[in-house]
C-alpha cells in the first residue's frame, strides 16, 4: 500500500528489530514504530499499537523469530517456552496470532543447533508475513469479481491493510475493483468503542481514493431499511469448522439486518484465520476489555492536541466485549484466497486442508 506516495508495509523485520506502523497515532499523523526485543512486539500486539488479524499474525511470527534469535545458548529451549507463552497470551480471539506462532516454532523443530534455528525462524516469519500479503491480494482478485459497477458495500471495523501485512481481507476486493476502474462507495460503520471504522477504515479508503461515508454503528439498520446498502463485506477474527465466525463487535448486528433485508453478508478471511479445531463457534474466546474504552474517548482537538475525555457519568458501569459471532447460516459466501466458499463444513474443511490452492480449485459460489 502507498501513504504519502511511498510503498509500506504495516509491520516488517529490519535486522533483529521488527517495526511496525503506529496505529494508536493515525489518522492524525503517520509514524512507524520500533519494536528491538521480542517482549516489545508482544507489547505493540497487547497494546493494540498493531491490531487486526493478519497484522497481529505476522508481528507474532516476528516477535517469536526475534526470540529466537534473543534465546541464550545455555537456556535455549526454556526462553522459547516463555516467549511463546508471552506471545500468545498478548491477545485471545485472532486466530492468525496462534497460527503464526506455531509456524515458527514448528519451522525450528528440527534444527540441528541454535545457528540453524536463528535462520529458519526469520525465514518462516518473513514466508508467514508474505503469505499474508499474497492471501491478502488473492482475496482482493477473487472478491472483485462480486463487486458490480455503482455498488454500495457496507463494512465495520478495519479489515484493510491495516489489518493485515498488505491489502487487507474485507477491504481487498473494494481496493481491486476500484483499481479495475469500477465506481463504488463505502459506508464505512464508526465502530466503538475503539473506532477502528472511522480512524483507520476511513484513513486507508482515503489514502486510495475510495468514495467513503462514515456512519455512527446505529445508522446502519436505517440505511438497509432505505435500500442504500447492496452488500456487507466484514473480516474476521477467527472461523470455527462449521463456518460460524467470530469478528469485531457489532457484527453479528450487521448479519442479522442483512439476512432481514436480503442483502449479502460476505466474510472475507485466508486460510490462517479459519480454526478447524473448534468444531463451532461457540468456543472461539472472547476478549473482553477494559471498561474505560466505552466511559472515555480520544481524539484530536480544535487545537492540534491528542485528548481523551470521560463521556459517561462517573461511577456508571460500563461492559466491553471486543468481538461477537456470527452463526454460518447468516453468512452469505466466504471471500478467501482460494476461492468463493459457501458456509459448509465441507466446504471449510477442503479449503484448509488443500495442499495448493491453483487457481482451476477455485470453487465460485457468488450469493
Ligand atoms: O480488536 P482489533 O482491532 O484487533 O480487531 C480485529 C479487527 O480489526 C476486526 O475484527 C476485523 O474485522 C478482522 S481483522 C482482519
């Protein structure tokens, strides 16, 4: 992705140091942050100064090659230990976090010494991280082809590039089809109570001429009930076996309005974030958050000041649960590097388990 003109990626290794861009500074201004030690990533991810699926995925996969890299001869096998479990205890619910981290631990197995394990850790977090880009653009090509001349799409969160390494998961085939010359427009939901909508989703669309329009989370039941949403394109977090799926709070709403109004519900996502160890969705963990992210909210003042303010009385109590599912019957298609999927186990289970996906495996099932 281009920000200012200039290609970026939102998290990349330089060395031994992994850097990523700040997203608890946009959309008010552009930084890059530097992460030197692996417990530095770990906090980025717990901190959510990187978030989203795919980009908390690859800073994970970083994160634990520069443990590696970090471990002390004498003690090696035990540091890893503990830096996978710092790691993995930064954020419950994306799947691609636990995937990434398992990958680099699985690429090392068979090191025959500590040289040997440096080298394959990097090269598996730099292939996890590319992966994720080229799911990320795959994504973008299979999405477009749903996408018709004039259409209104509705999205919630951020699933773009921010979210990911490159190009993003719901945002991908907005960004293809938009390059394709097509005209379409964005509604793009706020998304509280971290705003990731209107700070990034917003921000990113911008960046690459996407015709957007935020609205507050509450607008989007009056707009489907005027006619002016023609599909939902969402992320997700993490896809249980059966297809039921669990993304930013305030899906679950959007899916059910959709199903109400005949409006497809499509869920964007690779292979990394679909867990088929979790036979539905009701397992899948919920991260719940700090209280304070409802009572309060930042912003940038009239005076080019970074401020928070308290928007509830003091002493009210507030409940923040960061992410809700989706039950699969209310998911139109999958939109996945491998093709357009319907909700099925079946379906779910040949996708994953596929050992390439060429592209004549695509199996196109447009709503
Ligand atoms: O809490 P976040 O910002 O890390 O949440 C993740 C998300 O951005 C969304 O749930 C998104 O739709 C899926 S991530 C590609």
């Amino acid at each position: 992705m281009k920000v200012n003109g200039k290609e970026y990626r939102t998290v990349w290794l330089e060395g031994s140091t992994v850097k990523l861009i700040d997203q608890h500074k946009l959309p008010h201004a552009f930084e890059v942050a530097t992460c030197r030690t692996h417990r530095d990533t770990a906090e980025a991810i717990r901190t959510m100064l990187v978030r989203g699926a795919g980009a908390i995925g690859a800073s994970a996969g970083y994160a634990m090659a520069q443990a590696v890299l970090e471990a002390p001869e004498a003690a090696f096998a035990s540091f890893l230990e503990q830096a996978a479990s710092l790691i993995r205890a930064t954020r419950p619910t994306a799947h691609d976090l636990f995937y990434a981290v398992e990958g680099v631990l699985q690429a090392i197995r068979h090191a025959k010494d500590p040289a040997q394990a440096r080298q394959q850790a990097v090269r598996r977090a730099e292939q996890l991280a590319d992966e994720n880009a080229n799911a990320g653009e795959a994504i973008g090509r299979v999405g477009a082809a749903l996408l018709r001349d004039g259409v209104r799409v509705m999205t919630h969160c951020n699933a773009g590039w921010l979210a990911f390494v490159d190009w993003g998961s719901a945002l991908a085939p907005i960004y293809h089809a938009h390059r394709q010359g097509r005209a379409l427009s964005v509604y793009v939901n706020e998304t509280r109570p971290r705003s990731q909508g209107a700070k990034l989703t917003a921000w990113e669309l911008a960046q690459e001429g996407v015709a957007h329009t935020v609205i507050a989370d509450t607008a989007a039941g009056s707009l489907f009930r005027h006619g002016q949403v023609d599909c939902v394109i969402v992320g997700a977090d993490r896809i249980a076996a059966n297809g039921d799926v669990v993304n930013k709070i305030g899906t679950y709403t959007l899916a059910v309005l959709a199903k109400h109004h005949g409006v497809p519900f499509y869920v964007a996502a690779p292979r990394s974030t679909f867990d088929v160890t979790l036979d539905d969705g009701s397992k899948i963990p919920i991260e719940e958050r700090s209280p304070e992210e409802v009572t309060w909210v930042s912003g940038l003042t009239a005076q080019g000041r970074m401020e928070r303010v308290r928007i509830t009385p003091e002493g009210s109590a507030a409940k923040n649960p960061a992410f809700d599912m989706t039950p699969a019957e209310l998911v139109a298609s999958f939109i996945t590097e491998g093709g357009v999927l319907p909700p099925s186990r079946d379906a779910i289970r040949a996708f994953v388990s596929a050992k390439r996906l060429p592209a004549d495996s695509i199996v196109h099932h447009p709503a």
